[in-house]
C-alpha cells in the first residue's frame, strides 16, 4: 500500500530551544540593520510569513525574498552547533523515522514552514536527515500558506518519486495549522501535543485523534498504516495548491 507522509520539524520530530526565534531575529537584523523590536510569531507559519510580518510591524520596508532567504540561511548554518548543544531530538523519533521509512511503498518526508537549508541544518544536528526523503519535501520558500505546501510535496513525489498523485497524504504536526493543511486537502493528519498546543486545542482543531508525542512506534506507524489502507485520496478542488 502507497502512503505520502510529511512531518513537521520544530516541536514535532525536534525541539530547537528557542533557536529558531535567534535565526529570525539575526536575518532580521542581518537585513535591517538593527535588532528587532520583538521576536517572531512562528506556530506553525511559512517563512515567508513569519520574515514579511516581523517587517510590517517594525515599519520597516520588506525586502526582497532571495535577500530574505540568504539571510536566514546564513543564520541558521551559524546556529548548527547550538542547536546540537541546546535542542534534542523528540522521545521516539529516530524509530518512528527509520519504521516510515522502511515501509514498501511509502514515501517519508518533510512539509515544514522552515526553508530547506534550515530544515537540513536542523534535522542533520541531530542525525535526522538520512532518514528522511528530503527532495520531494516542502518548505517555507515554496508558499506562503501551509496548505499550499502540501500541494508542493504531492506535486514533488510524482515528479521525482513516480508515485501517483492520488496516493493518500498524511501530515504529522504540533500546530492548528497542521491540522488545518491536512483537513483542508484532503489528507489525514496525526496530531502531536509535543508543542504548545495541548490535546484538546489540537482536536477542537478537527484532528481525530492526538498523541502526546511519538514515543509509541508502533501506535504511530498502526495509525498511518490506518491511511494507507483508506485507498486513494478522492480528487477534489481543495486538493489543488
């Protein structure tokens, strides 16, 4: 059985002890010249996102996006070593990884707001990245609204991975706005309350069912063998990014 699955990254498969915030506030910096006056509003929002609004509420002109995404690449490659030494590893996400992973049919990967240097920097620091199929992810560079990433990912995996496109998507995230991308694209979701939103924000959100974390394997991999048992997703128009 065929079976796309996109994880988030921050406060999902990692928790990066507030540096992700110190990458926004030094490529804000990098680009401004100053400090900015407050940190970034993430939760679950694109890069895109996240860089624009930090701007707009400095009074400050947004520049352009390459400019934008070097800086933050730029940022967060000088980060690799504090993330190693201040962040972790999520209990039971090497083995819920390396179980997706070795799935016949299935395809594992990314759909996070990050942009894909900051995503590889983040998942190689702790030894992440090889069990993940990066290529065929989707990041924050790609659209500013999370559900367009998961147009992107499907879009990536038929291109590179010949995988067909109505092949059921699931997303594993922390954040309304994961549940909010999988409900309105047709995919299925597994909330994980690893983040700031607890348990019943994340079902009052419309996910089905809410982990604590990723700790069980096999309770993990039961719920997304679960989806690839539901066939091909139907086509509908809010399936299209």
């Amino acid at each position: 059985m065929e079976l796309i699955v996109l994880w988030d990254i921050d406060h999902t498969l990692i928790e990066n002890a507030g540096v992700s915030k110190e990458i926004y506030a030094a490529a804000f910096s990098a680009l401004s010249g100053r400090e900015p006056t407050g940190p970034a509003h993430t939760e679950g929002r694109t890069d895109r996102l996240i860089m624009r609004d930090m701007f707009v509420r400095d009074g400050l002109p947004v520049p352009d996006w390459p400019s934008i995404e070097l800086a933050l690449a730029q940022a967060g490659q000088m980060r690799l070593n504090d993330l190693r030494t201040r962040g972790t590893a999520l209990p039971g996400v090497h083995d819920a990884l390396k179980a997706a992973s070795a799935q016949s049919g299935w395809v594992s990967s990314i759909l996070t707001g990050n942009i894909a240097a900051n995503a590889h920097v983040k998942l190689a620091a702790f030894g992440l990245d090889s069990l993940l199929d990066l290529p065929v992810g989707a990041y924050g560079a790609d659209a500013e609204l999370r559900p367009e990433l998961v147009g992107v990912a499907r879009r990536r995996v038929q291109q590179l991975r010949g995988i067909s496109a109505d092949v059921p998507t699931v997303l594993v995230g922390d954040t309304p706005r994961d549940v909010e991308a999988a409900l309105t694209t047709g995919s299925g979701i597994v909330a994980v309350a690893s983040g700031i939103h607890g348990p019943e924000e994340l079902a009052m959100a419309g996910a089905p069912e809410v982990l604590p974390d990723l700790a069980d394997t096999n309770r993990v991999l039961g719920i997304l063998e679960s989806y690839a048992g539901r066939g091909k997703r139907p086509r509908t128009s809010s399936t299209r990014p």
